[in-house]
C-alpha cells in the first residue's frame, strides 16, 4: 500500500468505532473468527486491544498474519487492519415467476 493511500485508510479509520474488544482472555479462536467475519463484511475495522504493550504488539502481529490483513495503524489500544473484500460469486438473479393474475 503507498502512502496516499495508507492516509486515505487512516481518514476513513478516524470516525470508525472498535468493532472487537479483546480482554484479559487474549486473542482466542471466538475473537478470531469474529475478526474474519468483521473483515468479510467491513474490509476497514477497528481493534481494541486490553493488554500490556508488549503483549500487544505480539497480539496485532497475530492477527495480521492469522487474517492476511495489512495493519494501517496502532495508537495505544486501538489497532486498525485493513483486509481487501474477497470476491463473492454473483448471485443468480431471481426466476420470473407468474403472479396468479398472469403478470409478471
């Protein structure tokens, strides 16, 4: 990612509130796979992290090679990661079916 764009994410990061809280219990398999589906859905998302800063560094570097997310930030607890959407099949779209009055 360039610069302008890593700017662009922090903008776009300013107003965003923490998504998930991770607490005295760490990063467990619950939180992480509620970080995949954060990620699914919102690509740009907000971390709260309540540790020790050393514990936190090692629990953010986690999270970004466990998600193949890009860390855009990290100010005290909030860490912000940014993960590209991936691509979804396009749905089929719905089969015309007749209304009982014989219009569509």
């Amino acid at each position: 990612m360039n610069p302008e764009q890593l700017k662009q994410m922090k903008t776009k990061a300013h107003d965003l509130k923490p998504v998930i809280m991770i607490g005295q219990a760490g990063l467990t398999e619950a939180v992480s796979k509620e970080i995949e589906l954060a990620l699914d859905t919102h690509e740009l998302i907000k971390i709260k992290i309540r540790a020790e800063r050393d514990e936190r560094k090692l629990i953010q570097q986690h999270i970004c090679t466990e998600t193949q997310a890009e860390l855009i930030q990290s100010i005290g607890q909030v860490v912000v990661i940014y993960r590209k959407k991936p691509e979804q099949a396009k749905k089929k779209p719905a089969p015309h079916t007749r209304r009982r009055d014989g219009t569509r």
